[in-house]
C-alpha cells in the first residue's frame, strides 16, 4: 500500500444570503425622508472583522462624499433576547430603535395576523398602524419575524393583536450601517441521523481531541461508516465494500448593510455570507463495480438559526444543511483509499444598486495529513461529500448552494499491443477537490431593499482540484 502525504483541504463558506423580506414594501412618504436624513457617521459594507468567538463591529465612510447627512453605525453583536424590537420609519428616528420591547406570543406569516405581549415598561397602546417589529426565533416563530403593523385589531391588558404585512430590513435598519461578523456555535445546531453509524461532535478537533488554543472556534463534526447501495451492483460485492469518512465545518455569519444616509432604500447596500474553515475525509475499500450510476445518499439534516443583532434589532440567518454522499462509477475498480483535504469556503451575495444582486462564494483545498491510496482495475470513481445549503433571512429569501469537497480516482489498464508480445504498463491516480455552486432563491414574493429581484438568480460555478497520489499498474497477463 502506498503510503500519500497531503496538507489541508480549502475552502468551505457557508455563506449566506439575503437581506430583505417582504411584500412589496412601499416607498417612502415626505416625512419619513425627511426624518431619514437626519442621522450620520461611517461604516464600509462587505468589509468583514477579523477575530475570535465574539461578535464585531466597525466603522468606515462608504457614504456619499461631500453628503452631510450620513448615517449613524449600529454596532453588530451575537443574539440571544427572545423579545423583538419595534422600530416606527415614519417617526423622526427612522431606522432607530424606540426602546419598545414585544414578545411574540403568536405569528402567522400566512394570515398575516400576530398577537404581542408587552413588558412593563410600555402599554399596548403603544403599538400602532407603520410601526415595524423585527423579532429572534422563539416557540411563536421558531425561524424569527420581520412585519410592518398593518393594524391593531383588539387589545386586552398587555395584550395586543395585529394585522401585519411582511417588511424590509431598509424599514428597520433605514439610514444606519452596520458590518460585523457572529461565529455559529456547535451547540446551535439541531442534527437529524438519515443513516445507522453517524457520530454528531461538537466542539472537538482533530480526531476527537478537544482544542483548548486560545480564542479557536470549536467545530461541529459528522463522522460516518456505512455500505453503499449501487456498489458493485450484487450483495456480495455491496457486503465487502465499505465507504466512511467525516466533514467538519466552524461557520461564522457575516453581515453588513449600508442605507447610505438616504431616505431611497434602493441606494442602500447590503451582504450576507457564511464562510469558515472545512475539513473532509473519505475511506473506502473494496471492489467497486457498477455502470454509470450517480448514487445520492444522504447522511444527515442540519439547521440553526443565529441571531446578529444589529444595535437592538434582531436580524435572524437560517441555516439548513442536508449532508450528502454522491458516488459515481464507471468501470471496475479496487480501491483502498484513505484521504483527508481541507481549507476554507464562503457562501454569499452582495447588493448595490449598480450592479444588483451578485454572488460571493469561494472554495479551495490541499491535502491534510497523510494519506493511503492503492488502486487497481480500469475505470472511474468520483465520491462527493458535503452540503447541500440552503442560507437566508427569517427563512424566506436567500442562497441554495451545493458545497462539495469530493475524490477522484482514476485507472487505466491497457491490453495487449502489437503482435511483438510487448505489453504496456497501467497507471493510476487520485485527485482531491471542491465544487461550489448556488443560486439566490425567493419562497414567497418579496422586495430586496426596495428591488424585486429575479425569481431564481444562478451564481458562477466555482471548482478546483489537486493531485495526491499516483502510481502504476502491472501489466495485463
């Protein structure tokens, strides 16, 4: 058995997409331009704060030059308040907050009709008709809220109910700016097993041993060991042949929004991504036969929902991950390979009203560790393994995308050449590698800072690949 070097696989970013929910959001009248004009200071969107496991914010001047009317910086920090914010565009503070605090006690987006309960500190009266309320995962709305008060239908002690209209993050966030970055932490993830043998990790690295560096984000790992159907195509040849491997991922958000001290929400610009560091490994052994097949196998289903908090205003990411094995072969192949790759990944899209929505992903990889490779036999296999990601805000608008680390291996055994009896070596090969695909979707009509985009918008496909391993076969007898 060959014995293969490789060092770390590249790049996962689950980075992720969108900044605006709901319907048709109107345009602003007189008053809330005025009052909109009336904040300041500085802030570059995009720009993402380097750091350790907390939530950053910084400042910059991307406004208009020469403009004095810019806008104020909200800082961006981790969420974890279970009561939403209430923000009034048509007040003088547009884009602020008005310190008024509501726990949703119900919400449905379909119906369009909620009911609040208010703290201590204000009575229900104080809800009315333009007011927006921006609000963080809980039992009423498990994937968050973000709806403009239509009308205050009843009201009873603390109690209020409300008819509502899906909002904007330009009629909460208005003006401001805000750019920060929030790490998403093991424990926030909900796992569901798909196959028997699938080990959920949570805040360990390197093959179980715990990482105590200072200020390391700790990982979420999925190790796996199973059979895989299609596989040779007859039982015996499915018995003998086994595939595992793990994928380990430590995403963090990154958030900016820049409403350029305007009262016109499409002069605003904004961006989401997931991104962070991935590894994943791969091992496999046993005869590999099958025509060209493209087994799809899914391993497991993810989700989180992280809070930013954007000064006092909620703004919730949804994060749904399926972690698939795709296997394709063509020929027969015997294969004994164990293999390690990793790097880093974003997953995103940015706004601005010159070039519209455009995708920002990256993906790369190198091999980690060392490895094990030993093939023979003539054909071809490719094994992907990683998510299908489908990133978004308050899970309405967003990025579907696929990221997928995956192996290649390759052989060829030539025949007999020529009557002179000479016969032609074989060779083999192995090669590591990374796709990124995605798209930016919508689950329901919707306006993007003031701009309805595209039902479904295709970002470039991004692949790139590597060797690590090689060798030659005997020749044919």
């Amino acid at each position: 058995m060959k014995r293969v070097k490789g060092t770390g696989l590249c790049s996962l970013v689950c980075t992720a997409a969108l900044f605006v929910t709901g319907c048709a959001a109107p345009a602003p009248g007189p008053a809330e331009a005025a009052s909109r004009a009336k904040v300041s200071p500085t802030g570059s969107p995009g720009e993402r704060p380097q750091g350790p496991d907390r939530g950053h914010s910084r400042e910059d001047s991307s406004a208009p030059s020469g403009s004095a009317e810019r806008s104020r910086t909200l800082p961006v920090t981790p969420g974890g308040s279970g009561t939403a914010s209430v923000t009034r565009p048509s007040d003088r503070a547009s884009g602020g907050d008005t310190d008024t605090r509501v726990t949703l006690v119900s919400y449905d987006a379909a119906s369009r009709k909620a009911v609040v309960r208010h703290d201590a500190r204000g009575p229900a009266a104080a809800l009315r008709t333009g007011d927006v309320v921006a609000g963080p995962p809980t039992e009423a709305s498990p994937k968050g809220a973000l709806f403009k008060v239509t009308g205050v239908r009843s009201q009873d002690g603390r109690k209020t109910e409300l008819t509502t209209a899906p909002a904007s993050l330009a009629d909460v966030l208005g003006a401001s700016r805000a750019s920060g970055t929030v790490p998403v932490a093991p424990s926030a993830w909900t796992v569901d097993p798909l196959i028997k043998g699938l080990d959920v990790v949570r805040g360990l690295a390197g093959g179980g041993k715990a990482d105590a560096s200072a200020g390391v984000r700790k990982p979420l790992r999925l190790d796996f060991n199973a059979h895989v159907p299609m596989f040779g195509g007859k039982p015996w040849l499915e018995r003998e042949t086994r595939v595992g491997g793990f994928f380990e991922m430590t995403p963090e958000v990154s958030f900016s929004y820049d409403g350029r001290g305007t009262a016109d929400a499409s002069d605003a610009t904004a961006s989401v991504q997931v991104s962070g560091p991935y590894r994943a490994g791969w091992r496999l052994k046993g005869p590999v036969r099958a025509p060209r097949v493209a087994p799809r196998i899914p391993l497991a289903l993810l989700a989180a929902y992280p809070v930013i908090m954007v000064g006092t205003v909620p703004v919730v990411v949804s994060l749904r991950l399926q972690l698939v094995l795709q296997v394709r072969v063509d020929g027969s192949l015997t294969v004994d390979v164990e293999q390690t790759t990793g790097g880093t990944m974003r997953i995103g899209t940015r706004y601005t009203k010159k070039t519209g929505w455009k995708g920002d992903g990256h993906a790369d990889g190198k091999p980690v560790g060392k490895g094990t490779a030993e093939v023979s036999g003539d054909g071809d296999l490719r094994m992907l393994l990683g998510p299908e990601a489908s990133i978004g805000l308050y899970d309405a608008v967003g990025i579907d995308a696929l990221f997928g680390p995956y192996l290649r291996v390759k052989a060829e055994q030539p025949g007999l050449v020529s009557a002179s009896s000479n016969r032609r070596k074989g060779k083999w090969s192995v090669h590591g590698g990374v796709t990124l695909e995605g798209s930016l979707f919508s689950r329901m009509p919707f306006t993007i800072l003031g701009i309805r985009p595209t039902p479904r918008l295709l970002f470039p496909l991004i692949t790139d690949e590597w060797p690590l391993a090689r060798g030659s076969l005997p020749p044919l007898p």
